[in-house]
C-alpha cells in the first residue's frame, strides 16, 4: 500500500464522519470512518515507520480537527443557507368584504374543504354537511378567524 492510498483511506475516514454528522446521522458512518482513519495511521506505523506513522497521525487529527472545525463556523454554511422569509399568511378573509349569511357558490368541491365564490373574493371555505358538490349555491354559516364555514343555499 503507498502513500497515495493511506491518504485515500484518511480522506475517506474524514469524509464518512463528516457525512454522519450532516446527512446520514446513526453513528454507523462515522464508526467506519474512524475505523478508516485508524487503518490508514496503524498501516502507515506497519509500513513506514515510526516516523512516518506519527506524521501521519499528527496530519490526520490536524485535518479531522480543522474540517470539524471549518464546519462548525457559522460563516461557512451561509453560501447554503435561505435567505428568503414566507410572509403571506394563509387564506386571510377580509371580513369587511364577507359576512354571516352571504351567498357564493362552491368553485370547487367542498370535501369537505375548498374553494367558495363569494362576490369577486374567493376563499378557502369549510362545509359543514360534508361533501358539496362544484357549482353548488353555498352561504357563509360563520366566520370563525380566518376559517370560513358554510352550508348548502336553502333557496334552491
């Protein structure tokens, strides 16, 4: 085994572990990138020499520290971060426009959530009969905060 391949087996072990601490946690991963790690600095002891294998396990705990390191900074994930905010609020009735006892019609249908036509504002709307069906002529029973409750037209 050369040099090249202990510096593969020590950047795999590296590797394995940053991979279990970011995206496959368990503890699994990072037990065969230590077990790499040792391979790759107990080989070099075997094939090298003494001197060689405490560079190399000198070089390998400066590397694992400064990766683990780089990581933890809070400046390095800042490229990956969303920087976008969601600041749309979900179906927000304007109650001057709505009221108790106004008629619509179900553009969808009701299952019993939908959508309600009621004028020119469509809402989200929930039945309280269970299933309506599209196109059926519906009324606002109540306005409970944003949730809009309605029932079949009885003028039919």
């Amino acid at each position: 085994m050369g040099y090249l391949s202990l510096i593969l087996l020590i950047l795999l072990g590296i590797v394995l572990m940053i991979l279990d601490f970011l995206v496959i946690p368990g503890g699994v991963v990072a037990i065969l990138g230590v077990l790499c790690m040792i391979g790759g600095v107990v080989t070099s002891f075997v094939q090298f020499g003494t001197t060689v294998g405490i560079l190399t396990l000198v070089l390998t705990a400066v590397v694992t520290l400064g990766s683990f390191w780089l990581m933890m900074r809070t400046k390095t994930w800042r490229k990956l971060q969303l920087k976008t905010q969601i600041d749309s609020k979900m179906n927000e009735v304007d109650t001057g426009k709505l009221n108790e006892g106004m008629e619509g019609v179900a553009v969808s249908r009701l299952a019993p959530t939908g959508t309600g036509l009621f004028g020119d504002t469509e809402v989200e709307v929930v039945s309280m009969q269970g299933f309506i069906d599209e196109n059926t002529p519906i009324v606002i029973h109540k306005i409970e905060g944003s949730k809009v409750i309605v029932e079949t037209s009885h003028q039919n």
